[in-house]
C-alpha cells in the first residue's frame, strides 16, 4: 500500500491533524457498536464502574 501511495496509484487519505480518515470514522463507531451489543444491565454496571472511579479521585 505504501508502494502504491508513493508512486500515486492510491491517494492517501488523511484528516487536517494527519490521522487515517478512515482509522478516524471507525473509531468514532466504536463505542456505539460496543453498547449496541451490551444487554441494559452490563451497560448500567459499567456505568456505575466508571461514576465511582470518577468521584473517588481526590
């Protein structure tokens, strides 16, 4: 691929910060997907998980 980007083949597309757009949409898919497939339950555990981590910080 890098072969290909370099002899212009492909064009490589990146964000104005210089990330892989496509790295970036993936990532802001993610934790959609990961609570889509949570039951409500393991969702509200891990809420609670991170409330007390936040508020226990001194």
């Amino acid at each position: 691929m890098i072969a290909k980007i370099a002899t212009g083949e492909i064009e490589d597309i990146t964000t104005e910060d210089g990330k892989n757009a496509a790295a970036v949409a993936l990532g802001r898919m993610g934790g959609k997907a990961r609570a889509e497939g949570m039951t409500a339950k393991r969702r509200k555990e891990i809420a609670k998980k991170a409330a007390k981590s936040r508020w226990s910080k001194t």
